[in-house]
C-alpha cells in the first residue's frame, strides 16, 4: 500500500476515480506530470495490483483501491485506524429525515444518516456534532440526544477480510440555517421516513433507525458481498 501513497500519479489518479467514474485516460492525465509514459506506467501498476480497473477504455477503482480510499485520506496521507468509532447524527422535522449519500466510492450514491465523522479524542463531543453539522449541512444545531451505541463487523467473504467500526448515534430536531443540498464530497436531501426505505441504503442503516433510543448497545454483523445484516449481541 505504501508503494501507492508514495507516489503522487497514482495518489492522483485514485483520488479523482474515487470521485467519478468510467473515465478515459485523457480525463485521468494531468498537464502537471508532463510526461505520458510515466504516467501510464503508473496506471499499468495500478491495474495489475486491482487498484484500477479498465473495461472497454474506461477506468474505475477496483477491489483494492476501493478499500484504499475507505481507510487512507489521500489529502492528510493519514490512515483510518480500526476499530474506527464514528458521531452519527440524524435530522428529524415533521416526519421527515434529513438523508446523505457520497459521491465517492466505494459507497458512491449509497445513502445513510445525516451527517457523520470520526471521534476525535481532543475536542468534546458536543463541540464536534456541532462543527460536523455546520460544516457538511450548513445547520447551526441547538440541542441533540443521545440515541444509541452501533458496534458493526462488516465481512467481505469473497476476499476474506474484515472490517470493524463503532457508531454512536445523536439525533435533533433543534436546529437553524439553510441546509447545503450538495457540498464537495456529499448529496443531502430531506425524506419521508417510509419513503426512505426504498433508497439505496447501507444495510445497517434502516436498523439504526428502527432503533432509536430503545436504550441497548447492539453489535451487528455485515455482509458486505450478500448486503445483508445479522445481530450478533444486544446488551
């Protein structure tokens, strides 16, 4: 993995297919590497290792680079360590949810809660559920409730990996400002809530909706290659 962050064409040329897809060699290449045959090189590394894939000219992230852009931020250079804990925070206002999806991969246009980001251990949680909701929403948010504790195992079968992270959930309905319907990396969009369920969803989100507040700590099981969930314990 190494081999690909050390080197600024292949962080390059990840970064943009974690962003858009199907895109041709001339939409990969930028002026500033100069030199084609470096760079396609480069792109030939990223193929035979599945970084990358090509189909009919076209390229797209393959199973590694996926997992890649999932678990390293190419900006910072710096590496998501696991298990990973995650603020969760979900909208609500008059029987509607405040819904978000990705625009990057591997969970391009795959929608779940309102906003999330990693824990971090310096500043207080109240004050990073606000900054996360200003930044990625554009809410100034009043007041939130703590709603619930999500332990997920996510299991990919086919290449026998695993992947572990930690939800904790906040919900609101106090909050003021115009809401950012799209930003840079994320779509948001306010939903009915029994029209939700037929989204494009993360398997484990309709479960955390469904329990909100029921007081217990869950630890979940995902299917990554089947799309499905199991509960494993709930305390």
């Amino acid at each position: 993995m190494q081999k690909v962050l050390d080197n600024p064409m292949r962080r390059h040329i990840l970064k943009v297919l974690s962003i858009k897809n199907n895109l041709e060699f001339n939409e990969l290449f930028h002026k500033e590497f100069y030199s084609t045959s470096k760079f396609t090189y480069h792109l030939n590394w990223l193929l035979k290792n599945n970084f990358i894939t090509k189909n009919n000219g076209m390229y797209n992230l393959g199973s590694e680079g996926k997992k890649l852009v999932t678990y390293v931020d190419l900006e910072s250079m710096s590496f998501t360590d696991q298990p990973l804990t995650v603020l969760g925070v979900l909208l609500l206002k008059n029987g509607k949810i405040l819904a978000s999806a990705s625009k990057k991969q591997p969970f391009q246009n795959v929608w779940g809660l309102s906003c999330f980001g990693k824990l971090r251990k310096e500043t207080g949680i109240e004050d990073q559920l606000k900054i996360l909701c200003k930044k990625k929403l554009g809410y100034e948010i009043q007041d939130f409730k703590f709603s619930g504790v999500f332990n997920i195992k996510s299991i990919d079968k086919t290449k026998k990996t695993e992947y572990h992270h930690q939800i904790i959930v906040f919900t609101s309905d106090k909050f003021k400002g115009k809401l950012l319907d799209e930003t840079e990396t994320r779509y948001n969009k306010w939903v009915k809530i029994n029209e939700f369920k037929r989204w494009n969803q993360y398997p484990d989100n309709q479960f955390i909706i469904k329990h909100l507040n029921s007081g217990k700590f869950f630890e979940l099981e995902r299917s990554l290659d089947k799309n499905s969930l199991r509960i494993l314990n709930e305390f």
